[in-house]
C-alpha cells in the first residue's frame, strides 16, 4: 500500500496548474511545440491552449513562447516564467510528498500487511 496527493494551484477559485498542465508543459519543453504535446498527450489542441491560457491568466503573464509557421512550422518553448512555475510545482510535489510520508506511515503503521 502506498499513498499520492494530487496538488493543485489556485489562483482565487480558478485551478490554473496541477498535473494535467504539468505533463503538458513537460510534454511541450520536449517537443517544442504545442501541437506535437498534444498528439502525444492525447490532448485537443484547444484544450491545451485553454490551459495555457488559464496560467498566463492566473500568473499574469506568457508561460509558453510560441512561433508561428514558416519553412519548419511553428515551435513553442516555455518562457522564463512557465519554466519557473514548472520547477517550483515539482519541487512542491517532491516535498510536500516527503513530509506527507511520516503523517502517511503514522496514521496507517497498523493497517498495514506485516
């Protein structure tokens, strides 16, 4: 038995990044465009644009670069920001399950297969 918390941020009501829009924000740093995270993801092109949207929204201001068309196609890269947000949620999922982790073994220590 193990556990996972899943970790979402808000900005007032609205849920702008969680791990939707982290696998989406890995997905584009890796392919370098919007359209290609999408096809891998499984993802609609205008629901990936959707949230995108909603964290500019919500952080107030651009996380994905984007570059339209010419000989190549477009490309699209995380700005400085959308790069910081993405590292800073990691890094808050990484620790915040370490200190979920003792709280987890406390409350189930005997509930537990010996």
């Amino acid at each position: 038995m193990d556990f996972a918390a899943k970790l979402v941020l808000f900005e007032g009501e609205l849920g702008f990044f969680g791990p939707g829009v982290k696998d989406l924000f890995l997905c584009i740093d890796s392919e370098r465009s919007v359209k290609a995270a999408c096809e891998k993801m499984g993802l609609s092109y205008s629901k990936a644009w959707k949230m995108i949207r909603n964290v500019e929204k919500a952080i107030g201001k651009p996380a994905v670069t984007r570059v339209q068309g010419g000989h190549d196609g477009g490309s699209a890269s995380l700005t400085e920001a959308g790069r910081d947000l993405l590292d800073r949620y990691m890094n808050l999922e990484k620790e915040g399950r370490e200190a979920l982790k003792p709280l987890y073994e406390k409350e189930f220590r005997t509930f537990l297969k010996p």
